[in-house]
C-alpha cells in the first residue's frame, strides 16, 4: 500500500451513515457534498 497517501494509509477511522431531515447547503462542507437516495428500504 505504498501508493497510498500518507493520510490514507490504515488504520482509517470509520465513517456511519446517519439519517437526516435535511440536506445541509451546498457550500457547508469542506469538499463540497455528494448524496444519493437510499434504495433498500426506508425505516419507519
């Protein structure tokens, strides 16, 4: 794993999904945000 970046490298910390009402802006996150709808179910 040598061609990894240095911050990439293990052991990386794990990142769960989480349900929310909202969507936050466009711009509130460093990166930018990427979603999609979740297909395999909805929780009631």
């Amino acid at each position: 794993m040598r061609s990894l970046p240095e911050g990439l490298r293990g052991p990386v910390d794990l990142a769960l999904a989480r349900a929310v009402e909202q969507l936050p802006a466009p711009g509130a996150l460093p990166g930018g945000l990427v979603a999609e709808p979740k297909w395999d179910g909805y929780l009631h």
